[in-house]
C-alpha cells in the first residue's frame, strides 16, 4: 500500500528555550557550583568516612572532607550541563537522580568534615531509611490500587491510625501480634469501606469523604484511646514488638544485609506486596481490567468489564494493605498507641503515591527516597550538626509539589480518576 | 422528538451498505439500537432470519455485530495489544489470570494481516494517527467472530491518503464475507464502494439506491429539495469590510490543521454565512476570531486593527458580540439567574458595575426590560437561567448579546435545537442586527438557515472555504459542495 | 458532591430515545418528585414541608443521627455500662438504665457547656450566683465558633470558586505565626498593634494560599496536592520557629514562644462582667468578617466572576473572564481569612506560640464549610454549631469524663450525614423533594 500523498503534516511542537531538562539542567548547575564552593569551603579538615555497615567501625571508604565537597558538587553541575547537551533529554531522570545523588553527598563530606563523628554508617541509614519508608510503602500501594482504578484515596491517614489503634489493642487482649496484624487489616477495611460506599454509591465527592473520614478516625481512636486505653494500658494497650528475624551470614552483607536480612515480617510483607501489586497491575487480567477502569471506564464497560465492582474490591484491598501499614507504628516503630501518632505521613504516603507515579515500583522508590530523608535527618542530629532538621523533613512535600507543577515529568493520574461512574 | 421514525433498513450479506445523512438525520441513533446501546420504541431487528434483542454491547457481540464507534472506545495509554484483548484476555493456565501477551499478540498479528490492516501490535494507542487508531477499533469488533460490523462516520477524522487506505480494508472484509455498515454524509465515499445506500433524512428513509445514482440525486435526496422560505429580507447594503481573515490556520486539541488557511471577509451589513457539515472546521474558525483559540498562522483583523492574540475580553469590548455553539457549557450559567446571564460579559461596565461593585439595581431594571423586549417565556428575570426551555435560554444570549453596540456579530449555531417560533424569533434579531450596519458572521450545519440569513454562502470543507456562491443558488448544488465535491471535479472511480 | 448529581448531557443527537453509556442518572438520585401536598389545613402542610427533605430538615436529622451514634460510643466505651451488658439478659433494666444514665447525663453536660446551666440562671436570679457563670457557656461558644467562622469561610470561598482549598489548616498556621510573631517582636501602640497583628496574620496566610493558586495558574497543579502538602510544611515550619532565639519564650524548656504583647490582644468582650469570660473581639470580627465575604460573593464583580467560573469555567472563559487569574485571586483571599482564623486564636486566646496552637481548626473548619453549603450565613451558623458542640465538649470532658475527641466524631459524622443525604432519607424515610443541597460543584478528580 504505497502512497504517493505524504502522511499530514505532524504536530510541531514549539520548541521553547527554556525546557524543562533547560531549566532543572540549570538548577542543578547552579546547586552543584554552590555546593562545591560553598560546601568546600566551609568544610572541615578531617576526612568524611562512610561505612556499609551498621556501626561505625570497620572497613570504610573515606575522602578528604573539602576535596570531596568539592568534587561532588562539580560532579553535580556537570550532570546539571548534561541535560543541556542534545539528547540530555533521553537520559532526564539518571541525570536528575546522578545530580542529586552528587549533590548529597557534596554536602556530607561537608557535614561529616566537621561534626562531632566524622563517620556515617551507611548501613544503619539504610536500615532506618527502610524503617521510616514502612508505612509509606503499605500507604503508597493502598493510594495506587484506588486511584488505578479511577478512586482517589486520600483517607490513607485515617486507614494508617485505624489500623495503629486496632493492632495495639487486639495485639494486647489476645497477646499476640499477628492477631494484631490482621485487625490492622479489618481496620483500615472498615474506614475503605466507608470511603467506598460514600464515593462509589452514594457519589459524595471523593476528596471530601477522604478529608472527612480522615476527622472521623482520629476522633474515634482518639476517644477510644482516651476512654479505654488510658486507664488500662496493661489491658489494652501494651502489644509486644513483631520480632526482629536475623538470618545468619546474609545479615552481614554490607549495606543490603541489614536491611533485608536483619528485620521484621513487615519489611518482608511490604516488599512482597510491592512486587504482587505491580505483578498483578501488569501481568494479569485483573490489572488490565482495573487499568482499563481507571483510564477509560467507559470503554471497559462497552467490552463487558464490571466497572463498579472492580472499584469496590480495589479500595477496599487497599484498606487492608492501609491498615497493616498502620500496625507498623503500633507494633514495630513504637509498641504502643498514641493519639494522632500517624502525624500526617499518610499524607506523605500519598505524596509517595504521586512522586512515585501511581506505579507499585515507583512507591517503593519515592519512599525509600522520603525514607532516607527521614533517616539522614535523624542521622545528622546525632552527630550534632547544625542543619535543622526541619528542613530535610519538608523535603517530602517539597519534592512533591515540584513533581505535580511538572518539574519532575508529566506526573499523570490514571485518566478518570476520582470521576464517579454512572452506568447508563 | 423521535430520532428514529419507522426506519426499514435491510442488509444483505457480504454487502457493504452505506447509510447517508446530514447531521442530526438518525443515523448513529439506528445504530445504537442495532448495537444495544439504545433500546427500541418500536419495531424489530431481524439477524440471519432470527429476532434479535440487544441489551447492551455483550448482547450484540454475540449476535455478531461489532461496531466501530466515531470516538473511539479505546484507552489511549494501552497498547494496541491490549486494547484489543481488553474483555475477552488470553490468559495462561492457573488461578492468577496471567496474561498471556504473546498470544494476545499474536492474535492481532493474525487479525490485522488476514485483513490488511496494518498496525504495530506494541505501539501505545494515544501515539497513533488517527487513521491507525481506527484500525485498532476494527480489529478490537474483528477479534469477536463478527458478522455485521457497523462503522459510524469512519471516514470523518481521516485524511484522503488513510480514507483510500480504509476503503480497501472495508473491500477485503467484503471480500471475507462480512456485511458492514457504514454511516457518513461524503457522497464521494459512498458512490466508490457501497453496493447500496439509503438515504435517511429527519429520521426517515427517503431512499434505498444503488451506487450509480447521481451525485445531485443523492444530495438532493439528503438535503431536500429546494424550498422557498419566505423571510423578509431586504437587500443588503454591504459598506465597508468589517471582519477580514487572511490565510488563517487554527490547530484543534489533536495537533490536526482544523482551519488550513482560510480568507474572508465581512462587510458592514452583510451576513456571511459559513455552511458545511459539523465537524469541517467551523467551530475552531469561530473560536479563533474570538481568541479562544489561538491562532497558529494567518490574520484576523477588525476594522484594519488586528484581533489575533486579544484576549476574549478585549475583543468583546471591541463591539463584537458572540452566539457560541453550545448554549449550556458557553454561552449561560445554568445556576445562575437570568439577569446575571445577562450581564455576564459586562458585568463591570457602567451602568452595570464598576471594577469592583455590581449595581444589582440596574442589572435587574435592565433584565427587566430585555426580559420584555425579547420576549424571554420566564416566571421572573431572577429565575435561574437553567429552568428556562432551550428557545428562552437562546434568547437571552441574544438579548445579551444584541443590545450592546456592535460592529461584529459572531453567531454559531444560534438556533441548534429549538422550536420553530424561537427560531423565526432569532433569524428576524440577526437580520435586524445586519439591518443596523453590523457585520455578522454565521456558521450553521443547518442549510436552510444559511441559506435564507446569508448574503453570500461560504462552504466549509476540511477546513478550507471551497466557494462562496449566493444564498440562491439550488440546494442541490450547495449539498454536493457541502459533500466535498468541489465543483468541476472529475468523476468519481469505483475501487 | 450530594447523592443528587447533576443533570448530565445528552449523548446522541436525536433525544428521546435512551442515552448511551457514560449518561444517564446515578442511584440514589431520588424516588421520584414530591406528592403535591394535600388541600387544606396549614398545619399538615407545615408537617409535610418539614418531614420532607430539604436541607434544614436534613441537617437537624444529620445531628440527631449523629448524636446517636455518639451515644453508642459513650456506652461501649464506659466500663461500668459494658459490664452491665456483660448480664442483659438476666437484668435488662440495669443495662438500659445504665446506658441511658450515661449518656443522658454526658449530653446534659455537653448542653450546660455550651448554652446554658439552667441551675445557674436560677442562682442568679435569686442573688446567689453570679450572672458571669450564666455566661460562661455561651461566652465559650462564641470564642470556639470564632476561629471557625474563619477556617468555614475560607474553605467556602474557594468551594464556590472551584477549588478545593484543603489547606485551610497551613493557611491558619503561618496566619498564627504571623500574627504571634507581629505580636511580639513589634513594639507598636495599642490598636495599631492590634491591627497590625491580625493584618500579619492575614498577609501571611493569603501567601501561603497564592502558592497554591499561582501554581494551578500556571502549571495546573491540583490544588488538592499542592495545598496538603503545604500543610505539612507549615506544621514543620512552626516547629523550627519556635526554636528560634528571636522568638522562643527564655523562661521555659518546652517549645513555646513569647506571649504576644498585651497591646497586640483581642480585648475580652465581656470583661467588664468578669476577667474569665473569654470571649473576645474575634467574634464580632468573624461576623463583620461574613459580612464581607457575603458582601463579596454577592455584590462585587469580584464575586460574580468567582461564582462564575466555579459554576461554569466555560461559559466564564467564553464570556471573557480569567479563569486562571480568578484562581490565583480566590486563594489568596481564602488563605487570608484562615489567616486570620489562625491569628484569632493567638491574639484571642493563646498568646503565645506552639506547635499545636492553632489545632484542627483548618479541618474543622472544612467541616464547618461543607456543612454551611458553602454559603457565609451558613459557615456562621455551622461555627457556632460546631463551637457549641467543642465547648460543651469540654465541659463534658471535665464534668462527665467523657474525653473530648467524641466531638470530633460527632461532627464528622454529622457532616458525613448531610454530604450523603440519601442515608439520613433512607433512615428517616423523607420524601424527596428538589434540593439544593452542595450542588454547584460536581465531582471532580485531579
């Protein structure tokens, strides 16, 4: 089928000056010749070591604190320089991540040259940046089965402290923390329920049933808390910690044996859930169905797919995979409940969820990346750094804001989502 | 208002069928019945000898109908695979539903060489041409066992090249043994491959034919003979050009050239009226000159001083005044009141309002009275404009629209929809409006309207003006311009 | 946003048959038009306007239903009433008399909190109390509601103009910090402090809501992400303020700031009858504050085009109007009323700056909007619902024992109620009748 006539004139895209790898190319240029002369400057004279371990003792790499400070932030403004030369726009997110990733650690040669201990264990940070990204992981994958298939969850907050609540008070009335576990589970059901029946039948608007249940389940476990819990922790609210599992030889790899090898049944938990949601996204004729609803309900509809009922199922298996994400902080980060102790990171979950773009691998990602925010901050308090460490907190939400105003990709959602669908 | 008035309609099989319309005529309405997505008042459905009924789409897929609809039923981020096998997946052995893709894919391999439709099993759909995307859509019918297959104005959206391109495809189905349907309103389409075409006009079948019919019988069939409508119109008195458009170029949402360098010009006093069918580049014609759309090449200019890159609100305040198309998403508030509809681009001009504060009193005194003057059937100037009956709703933009002082009178569609009254009621306010010296630009799908408003009678086609003829020239004539058929063409060879 | 969606647009060009997939009505969307009432007597009438569900009937069914379900939790969760469960069926009586004792005796509490002490208007008619005692609970209404009438109307302006401004709580924040900081740090005169304060607070919240709508301006950003996530922020930058030199309070460990300066506090309304009664200008603020914001929507060109373009953002852009320009406008207000909501409470009653100072006012006050439909008149109404209920809440907490995280329940729920009216008809089986309801604003994703 040869033509003659050529195909219709294709799209022209004006080409703008300042694209988007233009302008964080220049960013990073800008932050990397900072941060080696102002980070090489200001750093100390010993050496910043870095361990794979968990301690801070035994074999490590170490680099003389301003030479590193120095190279690092070259190496960050020439990944910056990178994404200007033609093709930088192929490689937009390694060099994003190579920019940044310099650009850190620019900062703690600086940081380490001039502390009170010069070494890091990287070994431990990871092992909390895994702790602290828990949560958010089981929180993340919740977000990602709604909204895959067309229904926004923001309730995520409300499912984590439903869950926390369930886990401690199960746990300790029947002593056991995989009782725990699953009540977490029902728990984060209940409040997904909720959130399905009111957004899916009942057509309230999603974000305000989400905002809504979230005032409901802290005023629930709140009350419960202080009218049950308070009186009686011995009865209610003292659940034992899950147990920590160390597998022989494998746990001492550096860097990756503690975190995998030295942990409890939720890292395990999460990772396989990281890897089922995406296998079953991806790989099975319920992932294309749900997929297919939450892009285009319509045209699922019109090839027999079962729009409602998909929706149903998939929020509230996100409740559940919510509410074990909540037993986290009732059962492993602390072993017993507190008002509002979810403190917003369902939010940050969500942020993860977005950052992430809506991809069980992404999620995984985004938040081992707020994760370690989290730990570095930690980190850096205790070797009396004079960084506060409000600011490595805020980088979560920051870094969200940038990725929805485009700066990090087109940050998509799945086309109908949070767009109730009425059958005709 | 029946959409369907006891429409015979029969197809024989291996036949490819063409069903022929205007806009409006019924014919997507018959075919949703076929499909299952609309169920019948009356009447029966007859497949191989057997009745049938359809409940919905899974209904009539197992009765061996597919249809490709005009905005298609795909997913954009999927790929073809995926659309394709989406509600009836290839799946491995076992209890996780695995997909099996390579088979999926291989299916569409199949399928789209058996057929000759080209296609990249792996592209992700929102990449393609139109033209490839709609492939996807016949492949995605074709993977059912499909007998019928039903294609809704298919060839609307596609260039020359890929409509030549789908003819063949349609003749090697033909050549398999489907019957197909297909809905358009493109003579030249018609007359190179159909084995038979019914005409439907207002609902009807006015004629069943065969493909060696005229070109003017067929459009005379579709558009009707020609009919005196009698309108007083005086004579125009065109003075001085008011509106001039000099090679425009307007882009759509989908990157296609929806307007490909269009000239004209308005006259003080004169109505140019825009004809053609739905879908040619009117619409984002008249978005353009009222800036909300940019402009991508060419000029606009209103009285000597350039209109392209003003924002809407500046070219208002220029003295043009704007019908648009869609009453209820453009044109009105529905929530709002009917005095506030009436203000709603001048809100903060005296006596209405000053940039900060309304003058409720005066907006309601003049609600009043262009409530009375117009004519506008409401129980109060502070009902909520969305009570009101679509001819009443019309004439409160016309309301609005009119008694401000205007150089320019853009109308689009400006009687879609409405009753016979409200639409005499509307044609005499615009040739008033031109009466007064004003310049009007109207864009119609509805012939007759053109027709009897116009001074002069630009057709619209793929987003060029094919000619301007005067408003009495035969209808028929019109129709065939109207059909694609520029005029002097050479004749149309059968494929 | 009610069970009720809009009417939706016909699909095919020939009405009157069926419309395709995507149309069509939801459930929940009624049973049908109301029966004409029946001739004769004005009070059957009046019975059958009431017992149908319009929105006010609707609301006061909200409340009961929502009360209810409080009361169940105060009976699960008193272990003196669980226990009487433990034998129901031995002694039915003890366990319903319980019940019953408990919650009655709460809800007393909560209403003598809030309203009125019956037994103190009698001592102080006979001379032996005081009148100041009879109100105190009103005079704690009044300075809970109105933080609230802030937090609502900030929430319900941005609604009507579209958008979903779920950072009223960040807003309320820098508002607070703002307005404390201003408080302390400047030395100005009497009322040009006090000014001066609550104009910091109000400018500090109004920039932490242009972030927000210059970003959906020029990006189109969702609002929804965009502003809870500079809630977080907030929360963080309040924290490191308040461990600042500048601004920490030199007298204590824990995190606090200075005390705003007498000369930058909201004077006490009532003080002239007693120093303890805490209400303070604020409320007479807030109102002249819905004024405004009634005065606004209704009257300014401002707030037509606001209404406009969240009613129709199409036929606003047709007609001319910025939308985007009208987004970024609508944010800034808004964030200056929670502004000032958070600025309220540190120049009213606070004084001083902490991390948890301003608490869930931004999201109460969201549910002080939804409830108010989003209209000024109702946002005050809803506040001083809502504040009626936190301080008998507290009263309860004190008197009864019955911790005060049950009000927030009981307003989610009651909210919960009147977002889904279809539950409180189904409940109370109301007829239905054409709404209004919080329609306007149709279901939307990012």
């Amino acid at each position: 089928m040869t033509s003659a006539v050529t195909a219709p004139a294709a799209v022209v895209e004006p080409v703008r000056f300042w694209s988007r790898e233009r302008k964080v190319g220049l960013g990073l240029m800008v932050a990397g010749g900072l941060a080696a002369a102002g980070f090489g400057a200001l750093a100390g004279d010993r050496p910043a070591s870095f361990t794979l371990a968990e301690s801070t003792s035994g074999a490590a790499v170490s680099i003389d604190g301003p030479l590193g400070a120095v190279l690092f932030g070259l190496l960050g403004a020439l990944a910056g320089g990178l994404l200007w030369a033609p093709g930088g726009r192929r490689w937009f997110g390694w060099l994003l991540a190579a920019g940044i990733v310099t650009i850190v650690i620019s900062f703690l040669c600086w940081q380490l040259s001039d502390a009170n201990s010069n070494v890091m264990p990287l070994g431990q940070v990871a092992q909390g940046s895994m702790r602290f990204a828990l949560p958010l992981i089981f929180g993340g994958l919740a977000g990602v089965l709604g909204e895959r298939s067309g229904v926004i969850n923001i309730a995520i907050e409300g499912q984590f402290i439903t869950g926390a609540f369930a886990a401690a008070m199960v746990a300790t009335l029947l002593a056991s923390v995989w009782a725990g576990i699953v009540a977490a589970a029902v728990g984060g059901l209940v409040i997904a329920a909720l959130l399905a029946v009111l957004a899916i039948r009942y057509l309230v608007d999603q974000i305000v049933v989400g905002v809504v249940l979230i005032v409901f389940a802290l005023g629930l476990t709140g009350f419960l808390f202080e009218q049950l819990m308070r009186s009686e922790p011995s009865l209610y609210n003292q659940p034992d910690r899950v147990p920590t599992w160390d597998i022989p030889g494998l746990a001492d790899l550096p860097l990756l044996g503690p975190v995998l090898f030295r942990t409890n049944v939720f890292v395990y938990l999460a990772l396989a859930m990281v890897v089922a949601v995406h296998f079953g996204l991806f790989h099975t004729r319920w992932g294309l169905r749900t997929r297919s609803v939450g892009e285009h309900p319509t045209a699922a509809d019109t090839v027999g797919v079962r729009v409602l009922g998909l929706r149903y199922r998939n929020v509230l298996v996100g409740g559940l995979l919510a509410g074990i994400g909540g037993a986290t902080f009732t059962l492993e980060a602390t072993t017993n409940f507190g008002k509002g102790m979810t403190a917003g990171l369902g939010f940050i979950a969500l942020a993860a969820m977005i950052f992430g773009r809506w991809s069980p691998i992404g999620v995984l990602l985004a938040a081992l990346f707020f994760g370690f925010a989290r730990a570095l901050a930690f980190f850096l308090g205790t070797i009396g750094s004079p960084i506060p460490s409000q600011f490595l907190n805020m980088l979560p939400y920051l870094a969200t804001i940038a990725a929805v105003a485009g700066l990090v990709g087109r940050s998509r959602a799945p086309a109908a989502d949070g767009k109730p669908y009425i059958k005709g | 208002m029946l959409a369907n008035d006891r429409i015979d309609l029969t197809v024989e099989p291996g036949e490819i069928h063409a069903l022929l319309g205007e806009n409006g005529a019924g014919k997507s309405t018959l075919m949703n019945v076929l499909y299952g997505l609309l169920q019948p008042d009356a009447g029966e459905i007859v497949i191989d000898g057997r009745p049938v009924v359809c409940h919905g789409p899974s209904d009539a897929i197992a009765a061996g109908i597919g249809m490709v609809h005009q905005h298609f039923m795909l997913v954009p981020v999927f790929t073809v695979t995926e659309n394709v096998m989406l509600g009836a997946e290839q799946t491995r052995a076992g209890p996780l539903g695995t997909l099996d893709r390579r088979r999926a894919r291989q299916r569409v391999v199949e399928v789209s060489r058996e057929y000759g439709l080209a296609m990249d099993p792996d592209a992700i759909v929102e990449d393609l041409p139109v033209g490839v995307q709609q492939r996807v859509e016949i492949v995605k019918a074709l993977n059912r066992e499909v007998d019928l297959l039903i294609l809704d104005e298919p060839t609307a959206v596609l260039t020359p090249q890929e409509t030549d391109d789908l003819l063949a495809v349609m003749r090697t189905l033909q050549a398999a043994g489907k019957s197909i349907v297909f809905i358009t309103h493109k003579l030249r389409e018609v007359k190179a491959i159909a084995d038979r075409i019914t005409v439907i006009r207002a609902g009807r079948t006015v004629a069943t034919t065969g493909p060696d019919t005229s070109e003017d019988e067929l459009a005379a069939r579709m558009v009707g003979r020609s009919v005196n409508l009698t309108v007083d119109k005086h004579p125009a008195r065109p003075g001085e050009p008011v509106l001039e458009v000099s090679g425009l170029a307007v882009h759509d949402e989908r990157g296609h050239r929806a307007v490909d360098g269009v000239d004209l010009t308005v006259a003080a006093g004169e109505v140019l009226g825009i004809a053609g069918v739905q879908g040619n580049g009117q619409t984002e014609l008249v978005e353009a000159v009222m800036g909300l759309r940019p402009v991508s090449a060419g000029s606009v200019a209103l009285l000597g001083k350039p209109l392209a890159g003003l924002r809407t609100r500046q070219i208002m305040r220029r003295h043009v005044g704007y019908i648009p198309e869609d009453r209820s998403v453009d044109g009105l508030v529905q929530e709002f009141t009917v005095a506030e509809n009436l203000v709603l681009n001048m809100y903060d001009t005296a006596p209405f309002g000053t940039r900060f504060r309304l003058h409720r009193e005066a907006i309601a005194a003049s609600a009043a009275e262009r409530v009375g003057r117009y004519d506008v059937r409401t129980p109060s100037p502070q009902a909520a404009v969305g009570t009101l009956s679509g001819g009443n709703q019309q004439k409160v933009i016309v309301a609005r629209e009119l008694t401000r002082p205007l150089a320019l009178l853009v109308a689009a569609q400006p009687t879609r929809g409405l009753d016979v009254g409200s639409i005499e009621f509307i044609h005499r306010q615009i040739l008033h409006e031109r009466d007064r010296g004003t310049a009007v630009l109207l864009a119609s799908s509805e012939l007759d309207e053109v027709l009897s408003l116009a001074d002069r009678v630009a057709v619209m086609y793929r987003g060029r003006i094919l000619a301007v003829v005067p408003p009495d020239t035969p209808r028929e004539e019109v129709g065939l311009l109207m059909a694609g058929v520029a005029p002097g063409a050479e004749p149309v060879e059968r494929t | 946003m009610t069970g009720d969606p809009g009417p939706t647009r016909a699909a095919a060009t020939g009405p009157g048959a069926a419309t395709g997939p995507g149309a069509g009505t939801g459930p929940g969307a009624g049973t049908g038009p109301a029966a004409p009432p029946p001739p004769g007597r004005w009070s059957a009438r009046f019975l059958q306007h009431l017992w149908s569900a319009n929105a006010v009937t609707v609301t006061v069914l909200a409340i009961a239903l929502a009360l209810l379900v409080g009361a169940v939790l105060i009976v699960v969760s008193d272990a003196e009433v669980r226990a009487s469960y433990g034998y129901l069926f031995a002694r039915p009586g003890d366990a319903l008399s319980a019940s019953w004792e408990r919650v009655s005796d709460a809800y007393a509490t909560l209403f003598r909190g809030a309203i009125v002490d019956p037994a103190a208007v009698s001592r102080a008619v006979q001379g032996d109390g005081t009148w100041a005692a009879v109100f105190r609970p009103i005079s704690e209404t009044l300075t809970s509601a109105a933080p609230l009438v802030f937090t609502g109307l900030a929430f319900a302006l941005a609604f009507r103009g579209g958008l979903f401004n779920i950072g009223v709580q960040g807003q309320a924040i820098l508002g607070a910090v703002g307005a404390g900081l201003a408080g302390f740090l400047l030395p100005l005169p009497v009322v040009l402090h006090l000014v001066v304060a609550l104009l910091g607070g109000a400018l500090a919240g109004a920039a932490w809501g242009f972030v927000p709508g210059y970003l959906k301006a020029r990006t189109g950003a969702h609002e929804v992400i965009t502003t809870i996530m500079l809630n977080s922020v907030a929360a963080i930058f309040i924290g490191w303020v308040l461990l600042q030199s500048w601004a920490e309070d030199p007298d204590r460990q824990d995190p606090i700031s200075r005390a705003a300066e007498e000369s930058a506090r909201l004077p006490r309304v009532l003080g002239w009858l007693e120093s303890g009664l805490r209400v303070h200008l604020g409320i007479l603020l807030a109102v002249a504050a819905v004024a405004g914001v009634a005065w606004l929507l209704n009257r300014s060109t401002l707030g037509f085009e606001l209404r406009a373009v969240g009613l129709n953002p199409d036929a606003a852009r047709a007609a001319g109007m910025s939308v985007t320009g009208t987004y970024v406008l609508v944010m800034v207000i808004a964030g200056g009323l929670a502004g000032l909501g958070g600025a309220t409470i540190v120049l009213g009653t606070a004084y001083a700056l902490t991390s948890l100072v301003v608490g869930s006012v931004g999201f109460d006050g969201i549910l002080v909007g939804l409830l108010g439909r989003a209209k000024p008149w109702g946002v005050l109404a809803a506040a001083l619902l809502f504040g009626a209920l936190q301080a008998g809440g507290r009263a309860m907490q004190t008197g009864s024992g019955i911790s005060l995280e049950l009000v927030q329940v009981i307003q989610a729920l009651i909210v919960i109620f009147v977002a889904a009216p279809a539950v409180v008809k189904a409940t109370f089986r109301l007829r239905e009748v054409r709404t209004g309801g919080l329609s306007g604003v149709a279901a939307r994703g990012w």
